[in-house]
C-alpha cells in the first residue's frame, strides 16, 4: 500500500446536504479511498485515498457520473 494522499477537488452543482451526502457515498465506495469530506456550501471535496488503487481522474470520473461537476482544486 502506498502512502495515503489527499486531495482537494472543486465540485460544482451541489445544492443542498443531499447533494453531499450523494457524492460522499458514491466517492467512498471506491476501492482504496480511505476518505471523503463534501462540504456543499464551500463547494469542496477531499478525498484521502491510496494512489496505487485510485487516481484524482478516476475520483472525478465517479462525481461527474452522478451529475456534479468536479476538478482538482487549485
């Protein structure tokens, strides 16, 4: 395993607390994430996660495919 990572992503079109809680779920099911942290009214995730087993594109394929908007934020 390797040494966990954590990364920022902006995610764009959360509305409200079910919003974030959809992207949590979704983001958390993937194998090697560790972590998910959605703040909709920031418009933030972070995810912690083993890079040997998910990638940020991978993380941002998953948000974008229930409908949110999402890139490594800045």
């Amino acid at each position: 395993m390797a040494e966990p990572q954590t990364t920022r992503f902006t995610t764009t079109g959360m509305h409200c607390h079910s919003c974030s809680m959809l992207i949590q779920m979704t983001v958390s099911d993937l194998d090697g994430v560790d972590s998910v942290e959605v703040d909709n009214a920031a418009g933030l995730t972070e995810v912690t996660y083993d890079p040997d087993k998910v990638t940020p594109e991978g993380i941002i394929t998953e948000i974008v495919a229930v409908g949110y908007g999402a890139e490594v934020a800045g």
